[in-house]
C-alpha cells in the first residue's frame, strides 16, 4: 500500500491524462492512482469515460474512485450510467458496480438516488430480468463490494507523502 500511496502522490496530471487516453489496464491504473490521491479535478473525465463505456474492466475503477470521492457531483455520473445501460440487457457491463457505488453514495449523502432503479418493475429488476442464467447478488451485496474497494483506496492514501488534501490543491 505505500507503493501505491506514493506513486499516487508523485504521477502529474499530464501523466494520468496520458493513461486515461490508453487501453483498459492504463485506465483502471489511472482510475486508482486518482482514487488514491483523491484528484476530484478528473471527476467529469472519469464519468465521461463510464458512460462511454468504450474499454472493458476499466468501469469499476471509475465507480470506486466517483464513490471514493463521496459528494453530490459523484452521483450524476452514476445515475447517467444506470439510465444508459439498465435498459439494455444484452450489455453487461458495469451495471453492479454503478449500482453498488450509487448506493454507498446514497449511504454517504443520507440520499436516494438509488431507490427509483430498485423500484419493482425498475430498470434493475428490468435489466436482471433480462439476462437469463446470471446468477446476480443483491445491490446491497454490491454496495458492500464497492464500499470495500474504496476502504482500500482510503488506507492506500495513507501513505500519500502529501495527504489527499495536498494533491487536491496542487493539482487545482
């Protein structure tokens, strides 16, 4: 963990916007090193590359860096995911992972974002519908998945010589 505390404090913006522009391991790499350090600036980038959905694996980074970052702003990103994606069953993609990181938001924030996509007869029950022979958990069992992956990152920025607060502001 203190490797990757500390290469997540010493990588620039320049260079995390370089692996952003690569394949899916930069991206999720990239994703992580900012969960860490808790660059919030790579918010809109981060959910622009969700929606886009173009590389696969890297999704779940993104979800676990928006709900590492734990503000309102993280939420958008989340739910315009989940109203792109839920209605299409033929694509699983990173609809748990979404579906986890919007609901430790909701933890977080005492929101309800999640509530209108668990609704019965939602686009989640729609979407699990719709995929015959998953074998899906529970979204609360996904919101502890994500909640782990982001305990992770927390210790991890324990060890950013320059805390998550000093990253913020220099990278502003």
């Amino acid at each position: 963990m203190k490797k990757l505390g500390k290469a997540a404090s010493e990588i620039s913006p320049r260079e995390l916007g370089m692996l952003l522009d690569i394949g899916w391991r930069e991206r999720t790499t990239a994703a992580w090193l900012i969960a860490v350090a808790g660059r919030t600036e790579f918010r809109d980038r981060l959910g622009e590359l969700l929606l886009a959905s173009e590389v696969p694996y890297a999704g779940q980074a993104y979800c676990v860096t928006l709900a590492g970052f734990g503000t309102p702003a993280d939420v958008a990103p989340l739910v315009a995911y989940l109203d792109r994606y839920l209605p299409r069953p033929d694509l699983h993609y990173d609809q748990e992972a979404a579906l986890g990181a919007l609901l430790l938001l909701d933890s977080k924030l005492a929101a309800d974002h999640a509530a209108r996509f668990l609704a019965p007869d939602g686009l989640w029950q729609q979407w699990t519908d719709g995929l015959p022979g998953r074998d899906l958990d529970t979204p609360d069992r996904y919101q502890e998945f994500i909640g782990q992956l982001c305990a992770f990152a927390d210790d991890a920025a324990q060890h950013c010589p320059t805390g998550r607060a000093g990253m913020a502001a220099t990278d502003s």
